[in-house]
C-alpha cells in the first residue's frame, strides 16, 4: 500500500526488529519517506524522553538486593518523617516568638521541606503567607556552603525540581551496617587492632578511638580496585593465604558494593518520589506505570536503572528478572529519519520553539472551523487542597442540579478516586475515567456531554475525541445492538441504521436542552506543569462551535504552585489578604501560574535537548551499524567489502608495530605475530613470513597477498558448488 496507518510505537518497533532479522523477506518497514503523525505533540515532545526499548533475559544474572535492603531503607525513611514531625512542632512553637525566633523556626521548616516536602502538616503550616514570606526570606540566604551545613541533621535531601534523593553522611552510617561486607568487616578488624597495638593510648583513649572508628566507618564508598589489593598486600596481620583469598575477591565485591548503593538510590527514590495511583498502579502482582500526560496504564514499559525493581520490592510483589538491552531508539531520531515529517494537534501553539530547533518544522495556526463559543472564566486559588476539593464539589453539585453536564480533570488517580467518595456521600451520580477504568475510554467519553452527566478524568483521557452534546447516537446504538444479542462489529448497515435512528429524536431534544444550559463545563482540579496539557482539557468543551465553559480550582499545595510558584503567589495572596475558605480569583495570580508554567516546560525541553545530544552520539553509531547489516542482508557476497575492511585493519597493525619512523630493529614483531594469529588466524612462522626481512611497505603489500590467498583457500571450502 501506498499509505500505511499504524501507532507510533509500532513503527518504531517495526524499525528496531527489522534491524535485528536474519532475512530481508521477514523485514516490514519500507524507506523513510513521508510522515503524518496525528497529536504531534503527545508524540514528538511528552514521549521524547521514553525510548523505544527491546530487552531481552541478561547472560549473567547479578543480584539486585532490592528485597534484602526494602527492610533498612523503609527504617530510615520512617525516622526521617518523625525527624522532620519534630522539626515542624518546634517551628511551629518559635514562630510565637520574636524576630531571631521566627528566623530559626525559618531555618527548621527550610530543614523539613529538604527532608520531606509533601509532609501534610509543614505543607499546612507553609499555606500560612507570613510564614511562608518568612521562610522564603531565609531561603534566599540559604545557599551554596550554608545549605550543606543546614541539611546535615537529616539522614537524605530530597529535590522535587530534579527529581533527585541524595544521602547524608548520617544516612550512611544508619545503612552501614547493612553494607559490610567481608572486605569492610577484615579492613574495619584491622583498624580496630592499630589502635588496640598503639602504645601511646590509654584503656579509655583506645576505648574511644574504637568506637569514633567504628561509628563512623564508610563501608559505602566503591572500591578501587587497584587502590584495595595494594592496601590488603601491604598489611602483615595477614596471612599469605587470607591476603590471596581477599585480593581474589575484590573485583566481585567492588560489583556487590555498587549494586547495593545504587539499590540504595533506587529504593529511597521509590519511597519519597513515586507514590501508588499517582505514579503507578498495582494491578495481578504487577507495578504498571500511568502514563503522566494521557493517566492511561502503560503495560510492558518498565523504568530504567533499577526504579522499576526498587518500586516492586517496595509494594511487595514479584521482582522481575534483569533484562538487557538488545535494540533502542527515542521517537526524536525515529521520526527525524523521514525526509517529509508534518503533524497536527490542537495544542503545539505553545512548544513552537521545540518543534523549530528540534524538528525544523514550523508551527502554523489554523482557524476554528466555527468561532469559538468556550467562556474560559480565571483561576480561583484557595489554601489548600480540602478547601479546594469542597468548592469543586459545590460546583459540580449546582452544575448537576440544573442539568449541565460537567467534566472534572484530575491528574492522579488518587486525586480522581477522592473526589468521587466525595460526590458518592453527596449522592451525585458519575462516572470515573482513569487507568483502571480504562477498557471504557470510548464509552464513557462518548456519552459525557448528556443532560446531567457528571465525568472525572484523570489528566486528558479521551484525548481528541469531539464529546457530543446531548449524548452520541452511535454509542447508543451500539449498547442497544449489545442488548440484542448482536455484535456491533457483525451487524448488517440496516441493523446500524435502525439501532440509531432510535436514538436521533431523543439525542436532538437533549442536545437543544445541554446548549441551552450552557454546554459542557470543564472544572480543572490542578494545573499541570504543560500549559498544553490544561488547554487540552479545556479543548473538551466548545467544539465545532458548540457552548461551554471551563474554570480551573487551585491550590497552595498543588505541586506546581508548591515547587515553582509557591513564593510569589503566596506574597500576591497576603497582599490580597486571603482567608480560610475564601478563593483568591485573579488575572495576577493566573498570570504568574503561567510564568510558572513557562519555566517548568523550558526546564523539561533542556532536559529533552540533553537526551537527544546524547542520543545522537549512539544514533550515528546504530546508523553506521543498521546501514552495513542492510548492505549484508542486501547482498550476501560481501567478499569485496571484508578484504577492504581486512586491508585496513593490517595496514593499522603494521603501523602500530612497525612504524615507518623507527628502524626495523625497534619494531614489535611479537606483538605483530600474535595480533595478525588472534584476528586473522595468519601464523607468519608457518607461512614462511620474516617481517624484519621487509621494508614498511612491502611487508603490508605481502601480508594483504597472503591475506587475499587465504581468503580464496577457506572460500573454495565453504562456498557450496
């Protein structure tokens, strides 16, 4: 055919397994020619930095110890929380007192947001604008230096920004034990009997030595290799055959100590940055990941070093086998292969920089089909999220009571499943669209503009898909011919017809209603940190000129206003004079949650931009690789092309054994004879061969000879006839 539709994983699979058969016949994928990629932007920029992996089961299974270190980095997480419980109560108590007072309690709340930042009762506490104008005062001293001196008390930091947990040096002692292995134990021995032998010290002295030794031993630190075995050849309380055994052991165990600090990494990252219906989902004794633009579940994708086994060991279920990877590629260098590439979406207005330097594609707006009826009504910002989730309740309530169908978007599962609890103690009927409900997608967004019906929907689940006002007579149509027994897919024209001219009557009537009404309404729970993703939901209601309106309820806890905004809006908020339960509506505020906005999505396209540099480096690699294995497939008789690559690997042997520089008697001939023995299988004894008999060009002129003849000699034994 001469136009193929397909899912943009699918063709860049197709592209990845074809570049892995042994036979051209079983290859797919034709040229890069012409390419039309529909939501453009989910594709080209929200996935960009998900590549397309095939794995394959490792050769070597190397032991994780995920399951054996879950029990003391749980520990240490939960003695974090009480640290940090006990930081906010003395804040709170100093926040009474004075100036200096209040700059301390600063110091302590700036201490628990570095150790726990979504900690319920210092985000509490921060709603307050004085307090957080206090604390932002101090936060701006708090810098280079003096933060590393601030953060030691806790056991970890963690950065909501980038996304990182480090550990403290009293992390490291906490966990030490657990990471003394039998190297650690023999060095730690030795340490203890230095200073047990030294004269110099009293009983009490020794005692004290012992234990500063013992308490603060690093048994974290990687082991260089080299660095070990010349420790271990120099201590002389070792016996010759324990030194052996030790220094035999040191490359193995210098691999356990890395792996069990990187599951150290993984797993504290799994606890503090990834929580359960939010992040992921457990589902049949499997962690599967949401997908964070769409909320759908994405079975078969896994995280990469080692988070997704850290998330496993976390909820306790089944620790999947280590895999490797055997072919890779990012949607990036995919679709940048085609020479044509074009796309559409309703939404790239705003990444239109991103498209220009990564793709060269220019962005163009296009006119509404029909003028836009939509009324976008301005954020309303309340303390916090109780308050908030209240008001979005109010509002869903007075939309149900005069029949105007209302869609909510969420952005975790969670946050989607606590709002409806909320509305079943009210009595308001709903539906809730989010990974687990997924299967329903269709339906449930099809049938989401009738009179009354109340929808949530985690982030932009039926993304594109035109919500009719007054209900969808096909889907109708569909459930009817389900009722009869008739599957949708085998029934005749007539039977579609019949089933939906049913319908048509009662949809219009409703449909007149719904307009009058005002259309679908569209409450937005919490801005997301792409403007695309929020102008995507609101894209729901208005569409081919139909009514609607959209307003979105905010919060002081929402984690973008709490990581990248908190500051300013929380001083706009103290100057507007903000009360408990009273929302704060305006411009202002709107204004800087995009700014806001703004920065978080420059923020990710650097971080987009890095990966593809990186990238690219492999890229030409897997081009340079996928070209010749085509030119194989393509041509079996590649005779001519491995002489060409066989002349150029001896002429490098015989420059770097026998350069042209250096006299003849200089030259490496040993190191010649075993290079050319080991890749070629060209003995020079048996063949008869002095090369110090040769001058430089001549000697590679005579191995490329008998290179040539020993070639045509296994090819008239293997060629058949």
């Amino acid at each position: 055919a001469d136009i193929t539709y397909g899912t943009n994983n699918e063709f860049g699979f197709d592209y990845l397994r074809d570049n892995m058969k042994y036979d051209l016949a079983d290859c797919v994928q034709r040229g890069h020619q012409f390419s039309i990629v529909d939501e453009v932007d989910s594709i080209l920029i929200d996935e960009a930095r998900t590549p397309l992996i095939i794995s394959g089961p490792a050769e070597q299974h190397t032991p994780t110890y995920y399951k054996e270190l879950k029990p003391v980095v749980e520990r240490l997480v939960n003695k974090q929380i009480a640290l940090v419980g006990q930081l906010v109560r003395e804040a709170k108590e100093l926040l009474e007192g004075n100036e200096q007072d209040q700059a301390l309690a600063a110091e302590k709340l700036i201490l628990a947001k570095r150790g726990a930042p979504k900690f319920k009762p210092l985000m509490e506490l921060l709603e307050n604008p004085s307090v957080k104008q206090v604390v932002s005062q101090v936060e701006r001293r708090v810098t280079g230096e003096i933060e590393r001196e601030l953060v030691q008390p806790l056991y970890f930091t963690v950065n909501e920004k980038s996304h990182l947990v480090d550990l403290n040096s009293s992390g490291r002692l906490q966990l030490a034990p657990a990471m003394l292995d039998e190297l650690a134990k023999a060095d730690l021995a030795w340490h203890m009997q230095q200073i047990e032998d030294d004269p110099n010290l009293s009983p009490e002295e020794r005692r004290k030595e012992q234990r500063e030794v013992q308490d603060n031993y690093d048994s974290f630190s990687i082991l260089d290799v080299d660095d070990q075995i010349r420790k271990l050849e120099a201590r002389p309380d070792l016996d010759p055959e324990e030194k052996n055994r030790l220094i035999s052991r040191i490359p193995k165990l210098a691999e356990q100590r890395w792996a069990k600090n990187e599951a150290i990494r993984q797993l504290l990252k799994a606890y503090v940055l990834y929580d359960k219906d939010d992040e992921y989902v457990v589902m049949d004794n499997q962690v599967i990941i949401v997908d964070e633009f769409t909320g759908r579940l994405m079975p078969g994708r896994r995280w990469s070093d080692g988070l997704h086994e850290a998330v496993e060991a976390k909820e306790g279920v089944k620790i999947e086998r280590q895999t490797q990877t055997l072919a890779t590629i990012t949607f990036q260098n995919y679709f940048r292969m085609y020479k044509k590439l074009a796309g559409m979406t309703g939404t790239a207005e705003t990444e239109a920089a991103e498209f220009e330097k990564i793709y060269n594609l220019e962005v163009d707006v296009m006119p509404t089909n029909k003028p836009l009826r939509r009324v976008e009504n301005p954020d309303v910002v309340y303390r916090t999220e109780r308050e908030k989730l209240n008001a979005v309740g109010e509002e869903i309530q007075q939309c149900n009571q005069r029949g105007q169908p209302v869609l909510v978007g969420t952005t975790s599962i969670e946050k989607s499943e606590r709002l409806s609890a909320m509305l079943k103690k009210t009595g308001i009927k709903h539906v809730v669209l989010n990974a687990k409900q997924h299967a329903r997608e269709a339906e449930i967004v099809a049938q989401a503009g009738r009179k009354g019906s109340v929808t949530i929907a985690t982030n932009m689940a039926g993304r594109g898909t035109d919500i009719l006002l007054g209900g969808n007579p096909e889907a109708m149509a569909r459930d009817a011919l389900r009722k009869q027994s008739i599957a949708p897919e085998t029934a005749t024209i007539e039977q579609w017809r019949e089933a939906t001219a049913r319908f048509l009557p009662m949809v219009q009537a409703e449909h007149d209603e719904v307009v009058a009404l005002g259309g679908l309404h569209i409450i937005g729970t919490e801005r997301h940190e792409a403007r695309r993703i929020d102008n995507q939901l609101r894209g729901r209601a208005g569409r081919q000129g139909d009514p609607g309106s959209s307003r979105f309820y905010l919060s002081l806890e929402d984690d973008l206003l709490r990581i990248f905004a908190g500051e300013r809006i929380s001083g706009i908020m103290k100057r507007l004079g903000m009360e408990e339960g009273v929302p704060i509506e305006s411009r202002l505020i709107s204004r800087r949650i995009e700014a806001a906005q703004k920065a978080v999505e420059g923020q990710n396209f650097e971080a987009r931009k890095h990966l593809l540099e990186y990238d690219d480096v492999m890229n030409k690699q897997r081009v340079a690789i996928y070209g010749l294995r085509r030119q194989v497939l393509e041509n079996p008789d590649q005779k001519e092309y491995i002489l060409g690559v066989a002349d150029e690997v001896v002429e490098e042997l015989v420059r770097t054994h026998c350069a042209k520089d250096i006299h003849p008697d200089e030259w490496d001939l040993q190191g010649l004879r075993n290079d050319l023995l080991s890749q070629f299988g060209l003995d020079l004894r048996a063949e008869g061969i002095d090369p110090a008999r040769y001058r430089h060009e001549d000697l590679i002129d005579t191995l490329i000879e008998r290179l040539h003849k020993k070639y045509e000699e296994k090819e008239t034994l293997f060629t058949p006839e």
